[in-house]
C-alpha cells in the first residue's frame, strides 16, 4: 500500500520561548517524517503549544479544542496534544475540559513530543510528560526536570532564514507575585555558554545574520564554569560578536535591578549589538510594584533608565505595564501614566491584570478593580505612549537608517514590475517600510526616513535596484499600514 506523508499542524500562543519552541518540536517531528499543514483538520498530528500568563490565551485554546472535539470524535486515529505551560501547569484541568486530548506535554519535556506521539498511536492510550512542580522536590531535582530542549536547528522552520531565536536561559526565580513563568518554566538555569556560541556558528553557517538570544530575565544570564570562571551576558554577546555572519546580536526580556553597567558597555561598544533595551516596569507606583514584588522602586527604575541611556546614546528602550494590579488606585494609575509620560518609551506592551491560579497575587490580594476600569486604563496608558512613540518617530525624519528587511509589509502586495511594500527594523528595532523588490529580503538596506506614525517609520530605500525609486508622501498615505496596536508575541 502506498503510505501516505504524514501530516501535523501546530498552533502556537504565547512568548519567543514558545515560537522557539514550537520550531523544535516540528523540526523534530519533520525528521520523522512529518509534513506540516495550515489546517487541523487535515492533520495526523494536531499540536497546541499554549500560554498561561493571561486567562485570555488558555481560554483560546480550550475553545479551539472544542471545536475539534467532534472531528477528534470522527477520526479517532489522529493524535492531539496539548504542549507548553498550560500543560505544566494544569494537566488536569485539560484532562477534565478536553478529555479528547491524546498527549500532555509539559515545557520541559518537549524532546519526547515525537516518541509519545508514536506511544499514543501504538497503545492508544493517553500520554503524559511532565516535570516536577516548584514544591515537588529539592531545587537541583525540580530544575534537572525541565529539559532544556535544543536539538539541531531546522532552518526551513525559522520566521525568517536569516533570523533566529536562541535560547540562552530557562525558567525564571523572580516569582512576581502575580506571574506564572516560575511554575511553567521551572527554575532559572543558564545555558552553557559554549552550546551558545556553537549554535550561533551553525546558524550564521545557515545564512542566519540575526540572532535573538531568549530568556525571562536575560540579563541575569550566569553560567558558572566551576573553575572560578563566571560568563555573563556581556561575555557572551562579545563571543557571539566574533561569529562571521552574524550582523546583529538581540536580546529580550530584561529585568531592571540586573541591568549592569558591563551589559551596557558591551551594547555601547560592539557594533553588532542592537541598541534597543526591552526593560519592563509594569507599574509607576511604589507600593503597585512592592505587591507585584518586582525588587525595585520606580527611583531605582528612572536611574537605571537614566544610566542605560547615558552609556549606551541613542538606545531605545521599551517597557511592560499591567493596569488593573490588585489595590492600584488612580493615584497609583496616575504615577503610571507620568511615568510613561516622562520616559519615552520607544513603545509599551500594556496588560490589563489577569489574575492567574496558584499564583501568590491570587492567593493574598482581591481582583478588585472592575474590568472597565482596567480597560480605561489600558486605553489612557496606551494614548500617552501612542503621543511619545509619534513624537520618537517624527524626530527621525530625514535620518539615514540601516535596515534588515524582513519580508512583504502587512499591505505588501505585489505591484507590476514586481515591487511591493517591505518592512525591515533598524539598529534601535524601529519598524520601517519602503518599497523593495522580493529580492532585497534579508539584506541590510540604508533607507531614508520620509514619514511616520505613533507605530512605524515610511522611507525610500538607497538601492539600484528600485524601478521607479523613492516613495512619495502620496504613496505612503496610499500605502501606510492600518494603524496597528504594537503587541509582543505573547
Ligand atoms: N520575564 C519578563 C519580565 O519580567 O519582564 C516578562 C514575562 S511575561 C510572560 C510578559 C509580560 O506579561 C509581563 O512583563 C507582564 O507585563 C505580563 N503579565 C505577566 N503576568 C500577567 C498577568 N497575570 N496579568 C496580566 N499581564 C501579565
Ligand atoms: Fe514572570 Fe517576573 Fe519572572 Fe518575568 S521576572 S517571568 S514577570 S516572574
């Protein structure tokens, strides 16, 4: 009998760490043989990989795990798993929600993804892989349970062939009181500085020219050697700054207490650092932030500002704020709002509180500000942000910027001789689009800045090769994306 490709689709919610991780798992399975598919229900294998930092994203996947019920009902061969924190953390609430569900895999066991799939089609029955919760053993027991799981890379998977997510550390041991990475992700480990490096060069050997290095708290990023040696995430962004290839060096999330000065020294001094600091506050009022235990006042935060933008000119720096935390009163609010007032963020990612089960926020303080005030909040956060990141923006008008274009802008259509609208970021992770042919995707590109809006930058790119050459004002009011709310992958 003919055998057939095997198929898989895989849904992604959540954080880089989840994109990432979803690349391996389907690398992995690809090596099995699988190919993958834009539709669940023309899969042998449906995967959710799940986020569990907001109700919202698990309530997402709860109803698309619904919807497939009656298809799991009528083809009962095909496998579905749930992945990722939502599986960590509840198993068995998504046993009693989706009883449907073949597989639950936990963050730190992903590496077994392709050999439960298999048990769950030879046994039939369901599979579960999950690690130890934080009160479930010793420390160095519970982190030996979180695999830190980096196979070999498949390039066909990345967002982008010259683009890629590193991982550098996993789990996280701030424990905010409201946050639930510390019990999804286990404890903090770094990763060997040597894995590090060498999964540069192979990505760079690849054609990868930017590298995004991932963790919680990136900057707390520490890897003992046992000999008295410590690296850092200075010593190794140096490191990975040796690698040829490599164009540019991120780095995402940082926590604002482990800010240091030899981090910012080596994003002021290597060239191939990117100038852009993603820093989350979360609140602009003391006592917010001592409820929400983030281990520094909004004076330490404004000097560490203060500081990175001394050492490190030009830097751009953006933050995270969640509205609505237990007990924020408007005078509370309003220290937020003048906080984002003053410090020119570049942009801001603004939640409104979730509270999530199990956590210490859950546990000791009321959910007590109404859901449209919390909405209120995050509109009047975000209009403060939405003036600055304007007037950010219209200040680079006229500057000449280097640009790495990523691909076809959101109104990217193709237009005759074969040009479209492209965007690209620049050294400070400003979003810029400008027409382009196909063919300038991943170069780096000196585009001219024209225009702007409170989300993007609009210039002509310095090419030969642009038929009909730079884009007028005209073009770009006619051309300029929807006004987009900037929102991470979360
Ligand atoms: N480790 C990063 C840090 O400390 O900045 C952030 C990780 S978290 C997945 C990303 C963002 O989600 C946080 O910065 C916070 O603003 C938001 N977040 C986390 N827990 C939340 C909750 N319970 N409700 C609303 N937003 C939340
Ligand atoms: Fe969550 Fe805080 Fe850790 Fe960030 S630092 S992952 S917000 S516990």
């Amino acid at each position: 009998m003919h055998d057939r490709t095997k198929t898989l689709f895989i849904e992604t919610v959540g954080c880089q760490m989840n994109v990432l991780d979803s690349e391996l798992v389907v690398g992995s399975l690809r090596r099995q043989g699988y190919e993958l598919v834009h539709d669940a229900t023309a899969a042998d294998v449906v995967l959710f990989n799940t986020c569990s930092v907001r109700a919202h994203a698990e309530e997402k996947i709860y109803s698309a795990l619904g919807r497939l019920r009656r298809h799991k009902r009528d083809n009962p061969e095909v496998v579905l798993g749930v992945l990722g924190c939502m599986a960590q953390k509840d198993q068995e609430e998504v046993r009693r929600r989706a009883p449907h569900v073949d597989m639950v895999v936990g963050t730190g066991q992903l590496a077994r993804v392709p050999e439960l799939v298999e048990e769950v089609k030879r046994t039939r029955e369901p599979q579960y892989a999950l690690s130890l919760g934080r009160t479930d053993g010793g420390k160095q027991e519970v982190a030996a349970s979180f695999e830190s799981f980096d196979p070999p890379r498949d390039a066909s998977m990345r967002p982008t062939p010259f683009q890629a997510y590193v991982r550098i550390q996993i789990g996280c041991d701030k424990f905010c009181t409201y946050c639930v990475v510390p019990a999804t992700r286990g404890p903090e480990q770094s990763r060997h500085p040597d894995h590090i490096v060498a999964e540069c060069r192979q990505l760079a050997g690849e054609g990868c020219k930017e590298v995004t290095l991932i963790g919680q708290t990136v900057n707390s990023y520490k890897f003992d050697h046992g000999d008295g040696r410590r690296s850092r995430l200075s010593d190794l962004i140096s490191r990975i700054h040796d690698i040829a290839g490599i164009d540019r060096i991120k780095f995402v999330t940082n926590f604002p207490k482990d800010m240091t000065d030899d981090l910012l020294d080596a994003v002021r001094e290597l060239p191939k650092a990117v100038k852009y600091l993603h820093v989350p506050v979360q609140s602009g009022c003391d006592d917010v932030l001592k409820r929400m235990k983030r281990l520094y006042t909004v004076g330490s935060y404004r000097e560490m500002l203060h500081r990175s933008r001394e050492k490190v000119p030009g830097v751009a720096i953006s933050s995270d704020f969640i509205v609505g935390f237990c007990g924020e009163s408007e005078k509370s609010f309003e220290k937020t709002m003048d906080l984002v007032h003053e410090a020119k963020f570049k942009n801001s990612f603004i939640f409104k509180y979730s509270p999530r089960p199990g956590t210490k926020a859950d546990d000791l303080y009321a959910d007590d500000i109404p859901e449209e005030v919390k909405k209120r909040r995050n509109n009047d956060l975000l209009a403060v942000q939405n003036v600055n990141s304007l007037e950010d923006h219209k200040q680079r008008i006229g500057d000449t910027v280097e640009v790495l274009v990523e691909g076809p802008s959101k109104v990217g259509e193709r237009q005759p001789a074969g040009v479209r609208q492209l965007t690209g970021r620049t050294m400070t992770d400003h979003i810029v689009v400008f027409d382009g042919h196909d063919r300038l995707i991943g170069q780096t590109l000196t585009v001219h800045i024209r225009e702007a809006s409170p989300f993007t930058l609009y210039g002509a790119a310095e090419t030969g090769e642009v038929p009909g050459g730079e884009l007028t004002p005209r073009d770009v009011e006619s051309k300029a994306p929807a006004p987009r709310r900037s929102l991470p992958v979360l």
